[in-house]
C-alpha cells in the first residue's frame, strides 16, 4: 500500500483563499479587504521610497550564502530599534538570530524555548489571533490555550485577566506588541501594567509577536512601549520577534529577526549558540537579499530618515481611512454602533458582522473579507471607500 494511505487533506488557509477569490473576480468594482497588506491610495501595493534607495546600493552584492545567525549589520541595528535605551542591550544580553520573516522568527523562538528548557510544556495565545499562532506553536509540541480578549468591539480585559491567572504558570505567552491581529483593540498602558505583573508572577515567559512595529503609530519607540516595558521595568526576560514585512512593506523577501533578551551575557551567548543550531537544522542560512535591503535602511543615516517618513505616511494614510469610513457610516446612518472602527488601530478593524452578510457582500458587492469578519484598512482608499460604506449599509440592514 501506499505511504500516503492514511493521509488526511487539510484544508488551506482561509484568508489566502479570500485572495484568490478576489484575483479571479473580473468585477472592477471588486474590493480586497482579506490579506493584511498595505496598499497606496490607488489600491496599488507601495514599494517605500526608503526600499528604492536602499536597492540602489545594494544591487551588486553578490548571492553567497549569510552566515547562519544572518547579516550581521541587519541583525544589529534592528534590535537596536527596540532595545537601544534598555539596560540588557547596553549590557549584551540580547541575543538575536535573522529569521524568515515573523512566522520564522516566531519558530526559531519556539524550537530555541523548548531546546534551552524541555519542561515548557504549554502556549498561551489570544481568542481570537492571528490564525498562524495556534499552527505553529502546536506544531512545534505546546500545548495550546486560548485567553478570550473580545467582546463587542473592545478587549476583554476581565475575561482575559481572568484566563491568565487561572493558566498554567510557567506557560510561554504571546503577546501582540500592538496593533492585535485581528482585532485591532491592544490593551492600555494602564492594563499592559497588571497583564505584566500576573505574567512575571507566574513565572511565565513572554514571546512579543511584533510584527507591527512602527507601522502602527508611525514610531517604532511608541509601539515597543510594552516591550521595554517588560524588560526594562519589570527586568523580565523575553523573546521578540520582528517582521520587516508590513513595517518595510518586504512581504516576500522573508525578512525578521527574533531576538531574547535574557538576564546575563553568558545566558545570551548560550541563546545565541541555541538559534544557530535550530536554525542550522531548519533552513541552515537565512536569505541575504532581504537582509541587504533592511540592512541597508536601517545602517544608511539619510535612508533611515526616509523610512521613518514611510512609516508615517502608511500609518496616517490607515488612520485617516479608518475615520472616513466611520463618517460615511455615520451618514449613510448604518445601523448600529461602528465607534469600534475609529477605537481600534493598526492595519485591522473588525466589522462583527455575520457570516451571511460577509457571503453577501462578496456574492453582490465584490467585497472580500475574511471570514472573521476583519477587515484590512489599507485595501480601502478615496475612491473606494463609499461603496465599501455602502455595501456595508445595504448587507447590516
Ligand atoms: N504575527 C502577526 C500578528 C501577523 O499579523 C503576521 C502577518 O500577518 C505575522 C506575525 C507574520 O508575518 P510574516 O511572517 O509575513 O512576517
């Protein structure tokens, strides 16, 4: 018989299916709310200006291979984005390995954790995440546990205090930096303060997915606000995962870094020898062109001005089409409370709209959303936003 007797298909992941719905529709009318890219106000994907200066120079780099912990150059001044004032970047504590892009840093982070310390037995993530955390983190052999974090618009801070305390201690926790995928509520300082406490209490290990950093507020300072938080206050150790994918708009070059801040050098140098040996086994050198090009925005004083120009310019174009669609809902007087849409940031609003108004607008409207009912800000622009408003009005009434 055959090796693949027994072997079951498994569904692919829904929100790619939503763009290639979309990709098939001929309607020009169509709207593409599902994948969680940015786009330009042409509905166009944005190469930064920063990205185009930094290919310039490195066009003639060559192709041999990286070292296996990655570009040495990227992989500093990117943790150095969020670790620059803290004591354990001033005092070498920080160990940090490239990784394919945010998903990679966040498997290099798992497979690490469980070799430094086999007893990690249990994740803890958000109800509702980013599909991808409960994949991965039970496919690397935790046990996974969900804290509710939404109740009708906003985070659930009662419930998920709740599910914390009662979760098993010495848990490893992701925590989403900012910009919650998908919900787009991220807790307050004030509550980011008692969430840290019961964590450190617990003696539970943080893994910050961030994959959002700078793209959110426009600052990279403002959005690793809990990060530092953590580890400069609280003097925790952590792990963080980058992703230059949204923040640099380089989707497909696989571009991250996962980094741990531990409690001593020597405990860094052991983490470091522990993410090049999973690394080694899983894709044994990272790619270069990505961390050529973010390398060489992050190194290139002038080219660095000019992405921090990029951030603000995606992040307030987000913003600024979150508050027109909350306008034109408002005037078209859409049924029901949509405060939520101006409450939430980052690259996600979540609509709550049903499953038959979702099917709705992509049968008649030509409007493609995930079947959570987010919806990606960014797919939306000047000239599309008031049928989206509209389509909205028509499915809710
Ligand atoms: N984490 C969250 C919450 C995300 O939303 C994403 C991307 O959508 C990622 C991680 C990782 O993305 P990538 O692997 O493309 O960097």
């Amino acid at each position: 018989t055959s090796v693949f007797a027994s072997a079951e298909y498994i569904p692919p992941d829904a929100i790619f299916e939503v763009t290639k719905g979309f990709l098939a529709d001929s309607d020009p009318r169509k709207v593409n709310v599902g994948a969680g890219t940015y786009r330009d106000e042409n509905g166009k994907p944005w190469v930064l200006p920063s990205v185009r200066m930094a290919k310039e120079i490195v066009a003639n780099c060559g192709h041999e291979y990286l070292p296996i912990a990655g570009l040495k150059t990227f992989r500093d001044k990117a943790a150095e984005l969020v670790f620059h004032d803290t004591k354990a970047w001033s005092e070498g504590r920080v160990a940090t390995c490239q990784s394919l892009s945010g998903t990679g840093a966040l498997h290099l982070a798992g497979l690490a954790l469980k070799k430094a310390n086999p007893t990690l037995k249990t994740a803890l993530i958000t109800e509702p995440t980013w599909s991808n955390h409960d994949l991965l983190f039970s496919s690397l052999g935790f046990e996974v546990i969900k804290l509710p974090y939404y109740k009708t618009g906003a985070f659930d801070f009662p419930s998920y205090m709740a599910a914390l305390r009662a979760a098993p201690s010495g848990s490893v926790i992701v925590l989403h930096s900012c910009a919650h995928n998908p919900t787009g509520c991220d807790p307050s300082k004030e509550q980011w303060k008692e969430i840290a406490t019961v964590i450190a209490e617990k003696s539970m290990f943080p893994v910050f997915d961030s994959a959002y950093l700078g793209f959110n507020s426009g600052n990279v300072d403002e959005d690793a606000w809990a990060i530092r938080y953590f580890i400069e206050e609280l003097k925790m150790e952590a792990s963080v995962c980058l992703s230059f994918a949204k923040s640099m708009g380089l989707y497909g070059e696989r571009i991250g870094l996962v980094t741990f801040s531990t409690g001593s050098q020597d405990t860094a140098r052991v983490m470091n020898s522990i993410l090049e040996n999973v690394q080694r086994a899983t894709v044994s050198t990272p790619p270069v062109y990505g961390a050529q090009i973010a390398g060489a925005v992050l190194n290139t004083p002038e080219i660095a001005k000019q992405w921090a120009q990029d951030l603000i310019t995606m992040s307030s174009r987000v913003q600024s089409t979150r508050r027109k669609l909350y306008e034109e809902l408002l005037r078209l007087g859409t049924p029901g409370d949509w405060s939520h849409i101006v409450k939430q940031s980052g690259m996600f609003g979540y609509t709550g709209i049903s499953p038959a108004q979702i099917k709705e607008l992509q049968l008649k409207y030509h409007i493609y959303m995930a079947d959570t009912s987010r919806i990606s800000i960014a797919g939306l622009n000047e000239s599309n936003v008031e049928y989206f408003a509209q389509a909205m009005d028509h499915v809710v009434r």
